[in-house]
C-alpha cells in the first residue's frame, strides 16, 4: 500500500517505471467521479492490465523456451501453457499488488509470479502424465545418465542390476524418489520441485546425496574405482 508519492510501504522510494505500473493497476474509483473521469480511469486500467498480461506471456514463453531441453513441450500444447501460466500469474499480481515493497523493480517482481506459475504448471501436467513404470528399457539408461562408462567397470547388465540394488537398498526414501524422478523417468527438475512442494536448491541437495550414496554402494561392491 503505498503512504505516499514513490513510497513503498517500506518507506522506500519507487523508481519512476514501478510507481507508474502500480498507478495505472490500482483500481482506485472514487465515488463523486464524473462518468467520464470513471470511464477514463477504466479503460486506463484495461490498458495497462493488457500490458502486463503481454509482459507476462512473453516471459512465460520465454521460460518454456529455456526449459525446453528438460521439459519438451511444443506447438500448441506449449502456447497454451504459457496463457495459463501468464493468466494466473496476473490475478496473483493484482491479489498481492499492495504487498510490493519496491524492494526490486516492479517488472522484477512481477516475473518472480511467472516463473512459479510456469514451474507450477510443468509440475501439474507431468503429475497428469508420469504414467511410466520404471522397467529395463529405463534403467538401461541409467550408466550412461550417471557418467559411469560399463566398458570400464563391468558388464551393462550387470552394473544395471548393481544400480537397481544401490538405489534400493542405500538411499532414503525421498533421495530414491527424486532419483528415479529425475534420471529415469526425466521428469524435469522445476516440475518436480513443484510437484513436491520444494525448491531447486532442495532438489539438488537431495540428488546430490543420492549420487554420493550410490557411487560409494558400488565402490563397496567392486563396480567402480574409488577415484
């Protein structure tokens, strides 16, 4: 809310660009308005709104576009996805615009709500479709994803079999979770932090440890050479 010109209700001075953005979106009408002053002031707040929207789906299309290598979403089905994300990414904006601080740029902050309804959406649509069971085609996968050559360290077969067993039997829950999430169904790792409520830091964290485990499973068992 702001308490006064280019004030924040941190008490911090706004930046030319971010007082005029929460100018022209703040639904302001005032009794004893002409109908022209209202009419002005709304088709003033209709243009503005179609402005961030714009803003909004061309960052939405660009996040697709950078995840497009870990999240293969094409044609109208990615389109369509960036609409949503922008969409809802705008009603949280206008629910939440009297919580800006000025604490960034408003675009800045702005995008922070795209992001997640991108991140949110990828989680939903592969929790939809994550209908694939881990079988021998997937974890045949799994040296050539770890970095492990079998040609050094044992036969493919049997280092798949030494990896079933690590992953059962040496991580927690959780690490066997994102494990299998990530490397052998490829769920991408934004869409999976979503679906788990977490973050990617958190993620990698737990797939860190999972990776740590498992390698030092298949050195005990003579599969790998402790360097």
């Amino acid at each position: 809310m702001m308490t006064g010109p280019g004030r924040s209700g941190g008490d911090r001075v706004l930046d030319e660009e971010s007082r005029e953005w929460l100018r022209c979106l703040a639904d302001d009408s005032r009794d004893g308005r002409s109908r022209i002053e209202d009419g002005r002031s709304r088709i003033e707040r209709e243009r503005c709104l179609a402005r961030l929207h714009d803003m909004l789906l061309r960052a939405a299309r660009a996040e697709l576009s950078r995840r497009s290598e870990s999240a293969p979403i094409e044609g109208y089905e990615r389109d369509d996805l960036a609409y949503q994300a922008a969409d809802d990414a705008m009603l949280a904006i206008i629910r939440k615009l009297g919580q800006f601080r000025g604490e960034s740029r408003f675009t800045t902050w702005a995008y922070k709500f795209v992001m997640l309804e991108v991140s949110a959406h990828l989680g939903r649509r592969f929790r939809r479709q994550s209908t694939v069971q881990i079988g021998d085609g997937a974890w045949d996968l799994l040296p050539d994803r770890l970095g492990i050559d079998p040609a050094r360290h044992a036969e493919s077969v049997e280092l798949v079999e030494a990896l079933r067993a690590a992953v059962t039997g040496s991580l927690s829950e959780r690490q066997r979770r994102v494990f299998l999430a990530l490397v052998v169904d490829g769920i991408p790792l934004d869409a999976l932090a979503a679906e788990l409520g977490s973050t990617r830091n958190a993620i990698y964290k737990t797939m860190f440890d999972a990776r740590r485990k498992i390698r030092a499973h298949l050195i005990a068992h003579g599969h790998l050479r402790a360097e």
